[in-house]
C-alpha cells in the first residue's frame, strides 16, 4: 500500500455509513427480511445485492479507463479479482448454510447492530468464532494455496 | 391490451414492492464506489472479522491483515454509524419516506426519541448460523459484498460462481429450516 493522504480513513468512514445506511434502507439488515427472500415469500432483496453491484460495476468499469491510480491511496484502479478453486465452492456452500439458517451476513450485520438490534451480536461472535477457528486451522495447516491474481 | 395476469404475479413476487429494495441497494453501491474511487479498494465486508483478530491473535492467516486493519475497523464502524442513521433519520419518522413501511417484522423500541429495531431470529440460529458465515466467508474468499457487490460488478467469474453457490445453499437452507418448523 503506498502513502496515504490524510482524507484516506474519512473517505472510508463516510463510504461505511452510506453503505450502511443502504442496508438499513434496503432491510436487509433484518434477518427475517432475508429469510423471507430464501423462503420465497418475497424477492425484492435481489435488488439490493444486484442493484449495488450494477453501480458499483460502473465504477470499477470507468475507473481503471480514466486514471492509473487512486488520490488517496496511491493503489492501481483494479477489478475485484479472485482466483478460482475448489474452497469458492466449499466456503460458498458453508457460507450458504450460515446465511440461510440466521438470514444474516456480515454487512448486514453491523448495519443492523446500528439500528438498535443487539440481539445480532450473537451472530457477530459466532462469526469471529467462526472465522478464527478457520484461521486458526489453516495457520496449522500450512497447505494454504497463495491466490494467484487470476480469474 | 391489459393483461392482469402478469401484473398479479409481480405483486405477489414482491409484496413490499422493488423500491425500498433498490434504492437501498442503490446506497450499498454507491458506498462501495465513493470508496474504490478515493482509494482503488474493492472493500468487502467480512475480511474485518481476519483483520480484527490480529489484534489479539499472532496466528499468520490473521498477521497477514495487519497493513488494512485500521480502515476496515472505520470501515466497519461507518457501517454500525449507517445503521443508527437510519434508524435515526427514516425508522424514527423523523425523515418521512413512502418507501419505508415499519413492518411486521422484530419488534420496535424507543431510546430517546430514535426508533430501534430487535430481531426476534432466535439466537440459536443466529450465533450457529453465524459460525457458518464466518468460516465459510474466509474459505470462500469473499462475502455478499465482497463476492456479491465487488465481485459481480467486477464481472468476476469467481464470484459469480461463488455467489451462486452460496445463494442456492442458503434458499435450500432456510427452506428445509422452515419445514421444520422452525419459527421465526
């Protein structure tokens, strides 16, 4: 990461609370909101994620076209590039289980401890819970495939 | 010329309408853009749970996160700040929106004034489904938003496939869960 402007972290922070207002807005930081679009009952919920990813899509399309490197990190304008393997899957199918059984994600979740929903910070500590105990496995474990920058 | 027909099936696709949904979305993503265009990071949501852990943990897959660990704790706390702002602003009533509806879903409660919001997901699920999220989010490299906002409109093959594989578990999920019979 190269030298940070001083705007950096604000810029982060204003960006963080339109994204959260967005998920407080969408509802999607209601669990039974979410369990409602798996369950069917409604599916207005697909255009929160896909409409979010439409516009950003456009950013990530214009930006690398119109400068080589962001103000205020110095960073390469670069698309959201993951390698694929089989833990897309494995950890997708893992994820799906979790989403479905508690209608929440992380996102979401902070958003929703915003709206006043303390009762979400059980699925908070079952998330770090969760992600350490998967860290602290693969630590040990030292076969952990380095991403490669492809798609 | 009219046929009802089609129309009838939209609302009952979408009981609560696209708007609320969409212009929501429209604010998750616009987030996400003031973001990238500052700073060229696709932010996702759930690497702050790694990231987070380097403070009390030493284990390398969390140390490898230290460089991004201070914004992705502003980052997460913007979004806890976007949540109370809307529960301040719109869930309050104090800025009116035909969009939003207060619901049938949790249960309403006052603190000074603001309108707050509890989920009545029991936490059982919550906190199991919760462990999945957070295991899975770290194998699958990537979240809702990292793999579902970032990914797809980075037009990423890999997070297409990821979020489809993750949205397909997650209906078959909730639907065998509610067979059963549990509620809410």
């Amino acid at each position: 990461m190269a030298d940070r402007h001083p705007l950096f972290k604000p810029l982060v922070f204003v960006g963080g609370i339109v994204f959260g207002f967005g998920l407080g807005f969408s509802h999607m930081a209601r669990p039974e909101v979410v369990l409602n679009f798996l369950t069917f009952a409604d599916f207005g919920l697909l255009f929160v994620m896909f409409g979010a990813a439409v516009v950003s899509g456009i950013a990530f399309a214009l930006m690398p076209r119109v400068r080589d490197t962001a103000p205020l990190s110095g960073n390469r304008y670069e698309r959201r590039l993951k390698s694929f393997d089989r833990n897309v899957l494995v950890g997708g199918a893992i994820f799906g289980v979790g989403w479905g059984l508690s209608g929440i994600c992380p996102g979401a979740a902070y958003a929703s401890l915003g709206t006043g929903n303390v009762t979400i910070l059980w699925a908070l500590a079952g998330m770090f819970v969760g992600a350490y105990a998967q860290g602290y496995a693969r630590s040990r474990v030292s076969t952990d495939v380095t991403p490669a920058s492809a798609d | 010329m009219f046929d009802p027909v089609p129309l009838a099936l939209v609302g009952a696709l979408f009981p609560n309408g696209v708007s609320r949904y969409a212009v929501g979305g429209f604010f998750v993503g616009l987030g996400t853009v003031l973001i990238y265009v500052g700073t060229g990071i696709p932010a996702g949501a759930s690497t702050f749970l790694e990231s987070t852990l380097s403070y009390v943990s030493g284990k390398s897959r969390f140390q490898q996160y230290v460089a991004s660990r201070d914004w992705r704790l502003v980052f997460t706390a913007g979004i806890v700040l976007g949540g109370l702002l809307f529960a301040a602003t719109v869930q309050s009533g104090l800025l009116s929106s035909g969009l939003y509806e207060a619901g049938s879903t949790g249960e309403r409660y006052d603190i000074g004034g603001v309108t707050l919001w509890l989920t009545e997901v029991q936490p059982w699920r919550l906190f199991v489904g919760g462990l999945f999220v957070g295991i899975g989010t770290r194998i699958g490299k990537g979240c809702t938003s990292g793999h579902g906002v970032c990914g797809v409109g980075s037009a990423s093959k890999t997070s297409i496939v990821g979020v489809v594989t993750f949205l397909l578990v997650a209906i078959a999920t909730a639907q065998v869960v509610a067979v059963a019979g549990v509620t809410p």
